[in-house]
C-alpha cells in the first residue's frame, strides 16, 4: 500500500503537534509514493534500516539496503580514506550511492521519484573497553522534487549509553529522527532540531554538528543552525573555522596539543592576539612543538553571548566571522567552569592542553563559590582541571589596571594592594598573591609548572579594553582602529558589525 504524496506529508503535517513513535516516522516515509532511496550503513549494523523493514511497506521506500562491516569491502566500494569513522568518508559514502542510484534507476523512474541515500558511519562502544568513543556520522541526499538536484543534510552524533546494545538501539532511532526530519521538516528548523532527540532525549544522544548544503537551503546559515543545536540541548558545545565553515570537533583536535583562549571578543582586540601568539610560541618550546603543532583555539562562553537575557544572533555572528577571519578556529561552549572546558577537550586527545588567561580569569579559577556543588570543593575542580597535562599560560597586568579590578572585588590581601600601588609595575602569575587559606595550593600549582606566566609581552596592548572600543565604533570616533588588527578593523566597517556608527550624533 502507498499514499500518494500529499497525502503522506498531511500525515506528517497533522503528527507534528505530537511526538511520534519511531515505528510511525517510518511507516509515514513507507507509506509515501515517490521517495525512494539507498540505505548504506558500516560500523554498526542495519540499526536505521531495520526500523523501516519492520514498519511495513519498505518496498515502496528502500531500493537497496547494504552494510560493509569489512574494511576491504568498504574500501572496494568507497574508496581509501584515512579514517573510517570520519566525514571523508560519510562523503565518499552519499557521492558513490547517490551516483549509482541515478545510473541504474533515473532512466524508468526519474520523472516521479524523488531519490534519496542514507548513510552512516559509526563506531560503537566495546564490551572490553568503556573508554572507546561511540560516535557516528550521517548524512542524507535527497531530492526535493524529481529531476531536481540533491541537498545534502549532515550530522555527528554521539551516544552516551553503556552498553553496545543500548547504543545501537540509539543509533537506530537517531537515524529515523533524522530521515524524517529531513523529509517534512527541512525547512522549519525549529522543528527539525529538537526533533532528533525524539524518544531518546538529550541524555542519551549528543549532535555536536549538523550542516545544510544545496539548492533548498541557499539562504541558511549553517552556524545559525549549529547555535540551535545547543539551545535546543542537544550539545554543550559547536565549532567554527574560516569562510563560513561548520567544524567538528573531534576531527580538529584527534590527537593533537591544543591552545585555548576563552574571551568575548566584541571585538578581538590586538591584545588577545598578543596573548594567544605569545603563548604558543611559549607552548611550542615548552612542547618541542617542532613535531606536532598544536591547534590554535578561541572560545567563547555562550553566557558571554548574552544580551538583556536573549541571543543576539546578529552579535553572535559577528564575533565568529571576526575571530575566525585572523584564522582561528572558534568555539561556542555553555561552560562556565574552566575544568568543564578542558574536559571537553580532554574528549579528543592526550596531547598537552593549555588555556590563556589574563590575572582577572586567574582569580576566577579560585574562586570557590563556582565549585559548590562539587563534593570536594575547589580541590576537585583543579584535580580535573590540571589532569594529563592541563595547563594555564597567564598574561600580565600592569599596575593601575589590576588596581581598577581590586575595587571590584573584596577580601584581597593588603599585599596585592601594595603591588598594584606602583601603577607601571606589571602584576604576573609570580607576584601575584592569593588569599592565606588558597596560598599554598597557588603555590603548588606554580612551581610544578601547571600555571605559567606569559613573558615578553608587548607593553602597549596592556591598557586596550573591549568595551571601550564598542563604545568608540557604535559613535562612529577616530582611533579604534589602531586596537584592532587592520583585517577586522576593515571587516567591521564594511559589514556595519557591532552596531559600527549606530550611536553617531
């Protein structure tokens, strides 16, 4: 039996203000007349296509259904790729289906089918080993209208369940979620996105990056779409990189040292080049970086992208198009805790890890009232901050700056207050002091080399302030300018960023 297509997408039309089971997402796509596709699937087993196999009526969706568990097979069929779990080969996988349902199947149904492919490539958990990653890739191709070009839908997804078993049993609904996502709801994504954790929830499943590329989805913007992911809770974490670019995490940081510097960066100033440049060239001696050149990061706390308690996407895009127009990648995290962030990083490699900060994000980590929840209070919040090799690279203040923040604050030690007296004294992670009962854990972390000073700093760029400069580019002053570097200065006036000349008398 099958439905005629207006018919089926009214079903799906009339199901959406109810959560549907998986069974019935499947059995709606099987009952349609003129969807018609591939399942190709490797790593993990016919989890997806089975749902539709057991819905009924899979012989109006599923022209072929294969899985090459073997990698030679799956070589023969797609080609080499340097990692099988992996992007490149998700590519590989659509491409290669998608052509070889075309070639066998336009010539006698092109005029009424809208052909599809579904992939996926996943690596599941090990009954020997609870530390392997369970995580996959998948991807749809599909037609919007016959004889019309594809689009392609992509995601990576992580499963948190402990057992093989469980993972798979994700996997497969996942899966479901997402074939049916892209077929009725590809043009409302706040639809598509929340729908994908249908009858698992968030606990269970991670998407940590999802893209839209083809014909129908000209005017998204696949960042736009990826900060969703993390409002709708589906992850805690997204990443960017240069032209627009959707980057997935794991595939940046596989194996690799990494350097972070978290900030605002509204807008990146010459300063925060200056601590990020400074400190890698400090990392990369401190590592003998000549083997293995660690990944240059910036971050941004989404608490940070906050305005009057709502997003700005506006100022959200702004700062990723500005940080990553100098080249570096950036990523938009909802930690506030510094061992949070570097857990996450944690998740991709054994490398060296190390985080930039000016003195005021230094009294942050020891601020205790953030760990309250933590049992062993600030102790266990640096036992996970500072382990395997976790480290904080600390830029300077000079005096009369770290005075200002001193009145801020209460309950700092006279001795800081004598140190900040002398206003061109430069306050560092070696002088700096801390109050009695946090002393000797400072001291500690110091001189094993877990907290390290930035040296050779460049004297001018200490006095440069963010805020100010927002002020001074929203009135539209002469000055700015020579805060920032030259490419974003041009960028933001170009593009009118930031509220650029918006406060203009």
């Amino acid at each position: 039996m099958s439905l005629p297509d207006e018919m089926a997408e009214q079903l799906a039309e009339d199901s959406h203000s109810q959560l549907l089971t998986t069974n019935r997402k499947a059995l709606t796509i099987n009952l349609g007349r003129s969807t018609y596709g591939t399942f190709a699937e490797i790593g993990a087993g016919q989890e997806v296509a089975r749902h539709f196999f057991k819905a009924g009526g899979a012989s109006g969706t599923i022209a072929k259904s294969l899985s090459a568990y073997d990698m030679v097979f799956s070589d023969a069929l797609y080609g080499k790729t340097t990692r099988y779990v992996s992007r490149e080969r998700l590519m590989q996988m659509l491409d290669y289906e998608y052509g070889l349902l075309i070639k066998r199947l336009d010539a006698d149904r092109g005029d009424h089918t809208r052909f599809f492919v579904y992939a996926n490539t996943v690596a599941v958990g090990s009954r020997t080993d609870s530390a392997q990653e369970c995580h996959g890739w998948m991807g749809v191709r599909v037609q919007s209208s016959p004889r019309l070009p594809p689009s392609d839908i992509i995601l990576h997804v992580r499963m948190w369940d402990k057992t093989p078993q469980l993972q798979q049993d994700a996997l497969g609904i996942i899966g479901v979620n997402f074939i049916y996502a892209s077929f009725f709801l590809g043009q409302k994504p706040d639809e598509f996105i929340p729908s994908l954790a249908d009858n698992l929830g968030v606990e269970r499943v991670e998407v940590d990056m999802l893209e839209f590329h083809g014909p129908d989805f000209r005017e998204l913007d696949n960042r736009a779409m990826s900060f969703k992911l993390m409002q709708y809770g589906l992850t805690h974490a997204v990443m960017f990189g240069p032209k627009r670019a959707v980057l997935q995490p794991s595939e940046v940081f596989h194996k690799k040292p990494v350097l972070v510097e978290r900030g605002a960066f509204r807008p990146i100033t010459d300063l925060n080049v200056d601590m990020i440049e400074k400190a890698g060239a400090q990392f990369a001696r401190d590592n003998n970086e000549s083997e293995q050149p660690a990944v240059r990061v910036l971050e941004i706390s989404v608490n940070n992208l906050l305005s009057e308690g709502k997003l700005d996407m506006d100022d959200f895009l702004a700062r990723v198009d500005t940080v990553t127009l100098l080249g570096y990648p950036v990523v938009i995290s909802n930690f506030s805790e510094y061992y949070r962030l570097g857990e996450f990083f944690r998740r991709f490699t054994q490398q060296p890890v190390a985080m930039i900060m000016g003195l005021n994000n230094l009294f942050e980590v020891f601020n205790e009232k953030y760990y309250e929840n933590l049992p062993g209070g600030i102790l266990e919040a640096c036992g996970r901050l500072f382990k395997r090799d976790t480290r904080l690279y600390v830029y300077p203040m000079r005096g009369d700056i770290f005075s200002q923040y001193l009145r801020q604050r209460a309950g700092f030690s006279e001795a800081n207050k004598r140190l900040s007296a002398n206003a061109a004294m430069l306050i560092t992670a070696d002088n700096v002091q801390f109050p009695t009962h946090l002393r000797s854990l400072y001291h500690y972390l110091r001189e094993n080399g877990l907290i390290l000073p930035i040296g050779a700093v460049d004297d001018g760029h200490l006095s440069i302030y963010s805020w100010e400069i927002l002020r001074s580019l929203r009135r539209g002053e002469q000055g700015w300018e020579n805060s920032v570097p030259k490419a974003v200065a041009s960028l933001i006036k170009e593009e009118k960023l930031f509220g650029y000349g918006s406060e203009k008398e």
